[in-house]
C-alpha cells in the first residue's frame, strides 16, 4: 500500500513513520509538511538527526494529489491542523486516520470548551469514528485516534464499566506522564532545569482528554456522569501511569474482577493483564503493549486499577497502526515490535 503521512517531524509523526518504514504491507511512503515546512524544501533527515539515511522530501500538502497518490493519509498533527484540511477526505471517504484531537467528539461546543479554538462542523464530526482498537472495530473511513491519557485510562476502566461493578460516581483517575507528551515544542514546563528531579500537576480539571474518557464511558455505561481526572508531568522520556481509584457496588471481589479482566482481554493482543502485583512503565516503553495490574482493598470498598502504556506507541503511532491494520484486514500486529525496549 501507498501511504501519505502529515507530521512526520513531531514526536508521535516520527515514530509513526518508523513503524510504517518496517510494515509488511507498506510499499511506498510519501510525506507531507505544514505550509511554513515546504517553503524551504524540507527533508526529513535534516528535521530529525537521527533518522540520517532517510533523505525524504516533504511535499507540498495538497488534498487531491495525496488521494491520487495514495491509498490512506495519516495525520500526526497538532490539534487545529486537521480540521482544515479534512473536508476533501472525508467528502470522498478516503481513509485517513488521525492523530490529533480534532475529530475525536461527537458535539462541536465540547470541541470547542476543552480545546479553546473553533472546532469542525457537526456534520464533519458525524463522520469520524472514535478508534479504541480493543473496543471500537473501524465504523467510517475517518479513524480519530485516542489521546494517549484517554487510551491508558479507557483501557483501564472498560472492563468494571461494561459489567457494572463501580458506583459510578466515584471515579478517580491519577495519571502521569513522561515530558514526550507534551511535544516537539519547546516550553518553560518541559525544559530540563524544571522538570529534573520534580514532578508538575498541570491543567487540573481541564485537561482535554477528560471528554473523549466520559464520552466512550457513558457508550459502555451511561450512568456514568463524570470523572475525577488528574495529570502530572515527571522526568521521564515516555511512557504513562494512570492509577485509577473507583468503589465497588456490592458484592465485589478480586477474584470477580479478575474474570472481568480476562473475559474482556482474552484475545486482546496488546492488553497483558499481570496475574499478581502492579506494571510499571519501564515494562512497556517501546511497545504496543497496555500492562494492567489490579487490587481490590475491602476496607475501604476501593478498586484500583494500574494501567501503563508508552505514550508515543499504544497512546499514539502504535496504535494508529493498529487502526490502521483494522480498517484494511492485515494482521493486528504487522509492523508493531513484539516486545518492548529492555532494559
């Protein structure tokens, strides 16, 4: 297959073009930069050193040369970006899966509240299909990928929201990230001599992933109203921890909520659900994999659920190609490492 990628200079767009150089059913693979990247005829080695050998010319995005040329467009760009663009796809339904937070929601006005900036038309939004691949099989042409918070934190969840076996208004989520997640750009929160050594609670009740976790929860329970969501920075490179704190309805063990667990992750190849004790980051960094550890303290009637992922594969690029895996019927794993980086 022939596939265009926009945003192969950002962190997740270069990973994302890492996985599709060594995709079994990737044939070709041409890229696309913003307006102010094609000006000066850009290539793709002098954006990121270390991809030296990769001498790679980002082409001027224009919407009908990229469908004539190729088979599906990915976009791996900051929210905003993509609704401009999307419309000529999405009118010709040409796959596309999307990396940013742009067609993630169903209702504009939500779009709009948590993202601070004009979103697509309804009737764009209608068109996209929200992408958790455990759970949400390709429904349109137009995949939005989950943010990397909303992926750990669903996968977490799932499983205690569809069997009913939380009160569903006791939902807390503490999450942290390594300093990846907040992108290429430089900025005073993510510079070496703050974030060493420290740990930053940031955008505490705002964080824009906090509707697209309510939206998916309430299609598995819709008693759900809200979530108590938290985020912090560490310093680390990759990866998050979200540690998930919700009460039990009655009659509750560890034992049921491990045959939950299982029954929803089964066959779920890159869910790996720890028999005893708790993941850590370390174990996922470089994969597809989401490692789900669990306990249940009857004292207090707490279950707690510790979910990992690697933010820029599963929270990200791994996970677009699982996605984009499922919407053309090759195997779930093609292209994504078997194992994670160790040690």
């Amino acid at each position: 297959m022939k596939v265009g990628l926009l945003g192969a200079t950002g962190y997740s767009g270069a990973v994302l073009y890492s996985l599709l150089k060594q995709h079994p059913n990737v044939t070709h693979i041409d890229l696309y930069g913003h307006h102010k990247e094609t000006e000066n005829t850009e290539f793709l080695d002098a954006a990121i050193p270390a991809y030296l050998n990769e001498h790679l010319q980002l082409k001027k995005f224009n919407a009908t040369s990229i469908m004539k040329d190729n088979d599906v467009l990915f976009f791996a760009t900051p929210s905003g970006v993509t609704k401009q663009l999307a419309r000529p796809f999405i009118e010709k339904k040409f796959p596309v899966i999307d990396l940013s937070g742009d067609f993630r929601f169903k209702d504009s006005l939500t779009y709009s509240k948590w993202y601070n900036k004009p979103a697509a038309s309804d009737e764009l939004l209608q068109s996209a299909c929200y992408g958790l691949a455990e759970f949400n099989p390709p429904a349109s042409s137009y995949i939005a990928n989950p943010g990397c918070y909303a992926t750990a934190t669903l996968l977490g969840l799932a499983p205690l929201a569809i069997d009913n076996l939380i009160i569903p208004d006791t939902i807390i989520v503490d999450a942290k990230s390594g300093v990846s997640g907040a992108g290429k750009k430089p900025s005073a929160s993510n510079h070496y001599t703050f974030i060493n050594e420290n740990a930053w609670l940031y955008k505490l009740n705002k964080h824009q992933h906090i509707p697209e976790i309510v939206q998916q929860l309430q299609k598995w329970n819709a008693n759900i109203p809200a979530i108590q969501f938290t985020t912090t920075l560490i310093p680390v490179t990759r990866g998050i921890m979200a540690t998930i704190y919700v009460k039990a309805v009655s009659n509750v063990t560890l034992e049921k909520l491990r045959r939950s667990f299982q029954k929803h992750y089964q066959d779920k190849k890159f869910v790996r659900i720890l028999a005893d004790g708790i993941p850590s980051i370390k174990e996922v960094v470089g994969s597809n994999y989401c490692d789900i550890g669990l306990d249940y303290n009857p004292a207090t009637n707490t279950i707690v659920v510790v979910s990992v992922i690697d933010n820029l594969m599963k929270g990200a690029a791994g996970q677009a190609i699982q996605n984009f895996n499922n919407l053309f019927g090759f195997s779930e794993e093609a292209g994504l490492p078997s194992l994670p980086v160790f040690p």
